[in-house]
C-alpha cells in the first residue's frame, strides 16, 4: 500500500535535547512538506522541498532543520532553539507539476511533548 | 495576502440533521485552488476535495457536497444525513500559483451526536 508514514506516534523531548522526526513517503512524489499544528490552530509550515538536495523555510522554521537526501524521506530535527516545541506535527507529499498547485497527502502525525 | 476564515469553531449536531461548514477566502490572484481536509481524532488529515478557481460547478460525492461562489469568496460544504462518523475537525486551505504553500483555515470541529 502507497502511502506516508512518521513516527514515532509520542515524541518525548528534554530541555535542551535535539529530537528527530521521522517522514518516509512510496507514493512516488517530489515534494514533500512539514507543518506544525496547535491546539484549535489550523497548520503552519515550517519547512518543504520540491527535489531532493533542496528545501525552503516556511512561515516558522526557526528551530529546526531538515534534510532531503532521498526522495522518499524528509526529516525533521527539532532543535534545542525551538522554545515551545508540543505540537502535533504533520508530514505531507504530493506530485509536483507545473502550472498547478497539487493534492498534499499527510500522514499520521507526531505528537511532541516536552518533559 | 492570502487568508482563509472559517468562522464556526464547533458546530453540534444531531445524527441525520445536515450541516453546512462555511470558508471564506482571501487572495488577488486569478488562479486558485482551494481544499477541504477532514482530521479525525486519530490526527491523520484526510483529502476530501480540490477546485481549482476556474471551474465553479457544485460538486457532490455521497453525502458530501461543496458550492463554489467566486463573487462571495466563499467554498462551503455540506453534509446531508450527518453521521457519529462525520465527527472530526474540518479544514478548508488555500493555494495558488504565485505561491507554494497551503494556506489553512483554522478549522470547525464538528461533534454529531447519536
């Protein structure tokens, strides 16, 4: 079965503590997003790539990274700079074809919580 | 700026009573996309539906249904007959060429009750 999976499910954080999260995709697509959601809060996106060797920061990368070394897998470490770092986080894919904007598919999330 | 509004933070409802979910939209760019998404309590977002700006016909799937009005700015959806299974929060985004990004609404939880 095609499809997005992270993990882990519970991601438990210590001060100070770098902690990654885990995004591999087998639907074959190009880009691939990270988003951040909080409580009664819609998502916001922290960083995404279209290709692999390249991403862009979105609308709140500050504390954390990302790397693209293979197509099917995006990482996200989020780093001892991220001051407020319980969220639930999302991972999403989709194809990328010109002149369209397409469907990003997401997977199940990470919950992170700090200790 | 681009900006979607759902102003209906929880709506309740009473199995087989239909409801509508509102998203109102902002962008000043002619080609748009706009999205509804369906997060279960599991967390998992679920793809329900994409239009693309230019294609304003009504669409139906089930119980499912979307009207599309460019001169309001508006892409509502409404479930006919809701179900205890339709419980979950309710995303409409936003995106267009000019832009790579999604923007989201901040969503409508929607409790049905048996």
């Amino acid at each position: 079965d095609g499809g997005i999976t992270q993990s882990p499910k519970y991601l438990f954080r210590k001060e100070g503590q770098n902690v990654t999260l885990s995004c591999e995709q087998n639907l074959n697509h190009d880009a691939m997003y990270w988003y951040r959601q909080d409580p009664g809060q819609g998502l916001r996106l922290i960083y995404y790539s279209q290709i692999v060797n390249d991403f862009q920061k979105g609308d709140i990368a500050e504390g954390y990274s990302v790397s693209r070394e293979k197509k099917e897998s995006f990482p996200l470490t989020v780093t001892s700079a991220q001051k407020n770092p319980t969220a639930f986080y999302l991972c999403a894919s989709s194809i990328v074809a010109r002149g369209q904007q397409e469907t990003q598919y997401f997977g199940p999330g990470t919950r992170l919580l700090v200790l | 700026a681009q900006k979607v509004t759902q102003a209906q933070t929880e709506i309740s409802v009473v199995e087989k009573e239909d409801v509508t979910l509102d998203c109102v939209y902002e962008t000043r760019d002619t080609t748009y996309y706009l999205f509804w998404y369906k997060q279960p309590p599991s967390g998992e977002l679920v793809f329900l539906i994409r239009r693309n700006s230019f294609d304003e016909q009504n669409e139906i799937s089930g119980r499912y249904s979307w009207n599309f009005q460019k001169s309001t700015s508006s892409f509502n959806f409404t479930i006919t007959a809701s179900q205890v299974v339709d419980s979950a929060v309710y995303f409409c985004a936003l995106s267009s060429l000019n832009t790579d990004k999604l923007i989201f609404g901040t969503g409508t939880r929607l409790q049905v009750f048996p």
